[in-house]
C-alpha cells in the first residue's frame, strides 16, 4: 500500500483551539513530515515531555542511549554536552532549510550535540564497524512538547557520502487530571 507521512506533531491537531493551530503550522513548517513513522504512540506514564528529556537524553540521564548503543553493538560511544544552535534551521531536512518559512517557530529551548560511534555493518564488503557520527538537535516547547531530530552520517564505508539519515522523536504530553499539575502521560513517535 501507499505509505502515508506523519505529520508532526501528531496530536495537537486536534485541539481545535486557533492558537494552536498556528504553533502547528508553524511547526510543520519547520519540522516537514518524514516519510516513515517506526514507533507510534508508546506511551511513558507519570512522565511529562520535559521529563522524559530529562530521564532518557539530558546529559546526565540516568536511562542514556549510551549503554542501549552499547549493548547492540556499538563500540567507543562518545556523546557531547547539549549546547545552544547556532544555525538559521532547527531541522536537517534540506526542505526545511531552502523554504521561506513566514511563520516563527513558537518559543523554545533549541539545543545541539554530538555523538559518534563506531556501527556494525554487517556486511561482507567493506570494514566490520563504520564510523558513525550523529548530531542531534532538540526544541523543547513546553512540558507537553518536545521534538528532537537526528541526523547520522556513516564514514569509511562504501558510498557513505551518498547518504544520512533522519530522525524525528515527538514527544508529547496529556495531563490527565486537571485539578493536579502532576499527572501526565508522554507519547513517544518516531519517524525516519
């Protein structure tokens, strides 16, 4: 069948609400879809976007994706510090970048770092590892809005300059008692 993009975020659509469909245009414009969604709605309860930031990316998680690259295979992982953007574009997609993006990108802490590895390739040609480096930018928006977007480029293989790869991680948050600040549940999706 014919694969349907994403759009992001997902599910502030709904709202109704006019002010957030302007943020949603607005992120839309910066974030285009991606063409393929491989995690949709996994949900983190009692964790609001911000937490969840906090608990698996901050530089100082204590759940990193270091030991998950590690224990899949990756060896001499080395992530950076998250420091502030310092580009016109939060998203690596060319499109992103080349439009003429008329509408702001509402108020958000954007940051960047990045972490290079050594990957399998699994592959009868070439070398057994292939030096990976993946830069990822974050735009956290609010406790119920979070998106961080990869880029990974592969070296010393075979046509990796023909290629890279993105990433979107949306992470979006419901509260779900409106008498308690406290009670949320986060929804991971992830596109490539």
């Amino acid at each position: 069948g014919a694969i349907t993009p994403v759009r992001t975020p997902t599910k502030h659509s709904i709202q109704g609400r006019s002010h957030v469909k302007v943020m949603d245009d607005a992120i839309q414009n910066h974030f285009p879809s991606l063409e393929h969604t491989v995690v949709s709605d996994i949900e983190f309860p009692g964790l609001n976007a911000l937490e969840f930031f906090s608990v698996f990316l901050a530089d100082d998680a204590p759940y990193s994706f270091k030991e998950f690259q590690q224990t899949r295979g990756d060896v001499d992982v080395v992530y950076g510090n998250w420091d502030r953007i310092r580009k016109d574009s939060v998203s690596f997609l060319p499109e992103a970048r080349l439009q003429d993006i008329s509408t702001k990108l509402p108020t958000s802490s954007q940051r960047e770092r990045v972490c290079t590895f050594k990957t399998l390739t699994n592959s009868y040609f070439g070398p057994p590892y292939a030096n990976a480096k993946k830069t990822q930018r974050v735009c956290k928006f609010s406790t119920r809005l979070v998106i961080i977007e990869s880029k990974t480029e592969l070296s010393a293989i075979p046509y990796a300059d023909r290629f890279y790869v993105v990433e979107r991680w949306v992470v979006e948050a419901v509260k779900h008692d409106p008498s308690s600040p406290m009670i949320y549940t986060s929804t991971l999706s992830v596109s490539v």
